[in-house]
C-alpha cells in the first residue's frame, strides 16, 4: 500500500496563480497585446474562481501564445519568469508542508499546463506532476491539448491513469491527502482519505466547515 500525498499548485502550494501570471508577464513584456488580452485573462480568472470556466475556451486562449514563439524562447522567457513571478509567490508554508509528506508519494495536480508548471515542481523538489498536457511536435507547440484537461472531475481521470501507469489502483492507495483551495477540485477532495482546505476560497471553506475537514493556511 502506498502513502499518496497531493496537491494542487495555484493559490495552494503558490500565494498565487501561476497560469493567470504567465498570461500577465507575456502582456507586460509586450509579447501579448494588453488591450486585446488582459480583460480576457481576468475574465478567465474570474470564471474558474467561480466555478463556471469553459476549460477548452480557456486553453486555447492559454496555449496559443505557445505555438507563436520557438521552444527557446519560451524557456528563456519563463527562466525570467521563475525569478520574478514564481518564486516570490511560493508561500510561507509550503516547504514545511511538502516535508511533512517527504517519505510519502509526492504528486503535484494541477490544471495549468506543463510548460509552466514543471520547472516550478522541480524547483519545489515534488517529485510528480500531472498537468494540463500542451501538445508538441518536433519540439514545439501546436497550441492544442493533448487529452484530459486536469481540471475538476479531470484531475480524478488523470489520477487514475497515472496510478494505472504504475500498475496501480486506487484500492493500492493506503492513505492519500489532497491540499486544495479551490471549488473546483471538490471530485478530488470527495476521494481522498484526507482532504484539506487550504487558504481556500468561499465555496470550499463552506464545504470543509460542513464536512469536519481541516482548513488551514500556509500564507501565515
């Protein structure tokens, strides 16, 4: 039996949105055109922190930037934004948390895609991520997705997959912890042994008040 101990990325692990500040560093480095894109990325924020975003819409408005530009380019472009974005916005909390979870199977899930989230699960030294998957070819992307979003009931499809890439089943998964903030990752919450509210939003906090679960914060 394994120890599974998960976790979402933004506003959870970050003291912020990697996804929507990726979208804000490529406007202000005049990459993306402010008028045009800015009142679309708040708009998307605010939709998935309601609870109503159109994944797919939201996706292609994400991932097209990316087929536009070289492969190069974008990781020099995001080595900038690690320093100036990301690691500012790690909270307070969060390597103590992940240590906590050190002997145990440590998986980041999160709906942002890989381009941006993989070097911020290495540099936070977790040791899986499963994420939005952007489709390449010959190195660079198309601007399309490559199969389930992991978002909202997707999280607990792409869960699964991995755990079957492994050659396991949730009936394999002794304990498993899922730290979230979000109203939208309550199909995952629903399947853990352990879920925990962190820093979360209305919605959430309501629910977990409701079901005993504990809330805390690593902002603090």
């Amino acid at each position: 039996m394994i120890r599974l101990a998960l976790f979402d990325l933004d506003n959870t692990l970050l003291a912020g949105d990697s996804d929507f500040e990726w979208a804000q560093f490529l406007i202000e480095k005049g990459v993306l055109d402010r008028e045009v894109y800015a009142a679309r990325n708040q708009a998307f924020y605010d939709q998935y922190k309601a609870g109503t975003l159109d994944i797919h819409a939201f996706l292609d408005f994400q991932l097209k930037p990316l087929s536009r530009h070289p492969r190069a380019q974008l990781d020099a472009w995001h080595a900038e934004f690690m320093r100036g974005r990301i690691l500012p916005m790690i909270a307070p909390g969060t390597p103590a948390l992940l240590a906590r979870h050190a002997s145990d199977v440590r998986v980041i899930v999160t709906a942002t895609n890989s381009f941006v989230t993989t070097p911020i699960a290495r540099h936070l030294g977790v040791e899986h991520l499963i994420a939005t998957e952007p489709e390449e070819r010959g190195g660079e992307f198309t601007g399309r997705v490559v199969g389930t979003p992991s978002f909202r009931e997707g999280k607990v499809e792409r869960l699964q997959a991995w755990l079957a890439q492994r050659g396991l089943t949730w009936s394999d998964v002794g304990e498993s912890w899922f730290y979230s903030d979000s109203l939208n990752d309550l199909p995952l919450l629903e399947r853990v042994t352990h879920p925990v509210a962190v820093d979360p939003d209305d919605t959430l906090h309501a629910h977990a008040l409701a079901r005993g679960w504990p809330v805390i914060s690593l902002r603090a």
